[in-house]
C-alpha cells in the first residue's frame, strides 16, 4: 500500500520518519478524521463491551487493545473476528488524554480525540501603531 501527502516538509519528514500504523495479533481496521479541533476514530468491534477494550494515549500515540471471543464447534467458513487484538496508530499532532470521550454503540467504537492545545493554531493579533 502507497501513502501519499501533501504536507509541509517539516510534517511530511514526521510522518516518513516514524511507522504509519503498527498490528499485533489480529488487525483492527479503522477510519480517523480531522475536524479541525479534534480528531474522531470509528472502528468496528462487533461482540465488544466497554471493559473490553484498553485504550491509551501517550502524546501522538494512540493504542487500542482487546480480545474477540474465541469460536466453538467446527465451521465451513468462520470469518467473524477471533482472538487478541492491538493497534498502534501516530497521528501528525500530539493529543490530549485527558480530554479524551470513547463509546461503542451498535459494535461501532467511537472515539474522539482533542489536539493538544501545543498543537492548535493561533491567532496573533497585529496592531498598528
């Protein structure tokens, strides 16, 4: 898989210089957007309970572990998820923990992530004299 950006090269450099993602175990597919403020994570996790999972946040570090029950009986086709799980995935800023909202509804896990307030834009007043 080829990953392409169009970022500054200071950030770009971030990115090239550290893995994109890092799978243990099995993998957890996930989708992340930026708005703006903060970013949101959705993954699916069919079966799973909120004490479940184990989720930390170390800077722009963000680490999603759990464990899908194990299947009986004999099956032609088993698809379904099975086993431990652990995500490891960098984001371009760092985060703040403390501020950080996870829920599952529906097998769906969302979280919501703030920036840190380091890594937000500022807005600098010029005056005139």
């Amino acid at each position: 898989m080829s990953l392409y950006f169009t970022t500054p090269y200071r950030l770009a450099r971030r990115w090239a210089a550290r893995p994109q993602a890092e799978i243990t175990g099995r993998p957890l597919p996930v989708d992340i957007r930026d708005e703006g403020e903060e970013y949101v994570l959705n993954a699916y996790v069919p079966g799973l309970k909120a004490e479940d999972l184990n989720i930390q946040i170390v800077e722009d570090a963000l680490s999603i572990e759990g464990e899908f029950g194990q299947h009986e009986g004999e099956y032609l086709m088993s698809e379904l998820p099975a086993g431990a799980f652990r995500r490891t995935l960098r984001l371009p800023t760092e985060l703040d923990a403390d501020k950080a909202v996870a829920s599952i509804e529906n097998g769906v896990l969302t979280l919501r992530i703030p920036k840190a307030e380091s890594s937000r834009p500022k807005s600098i007043k010029v005056i005139s004299k």
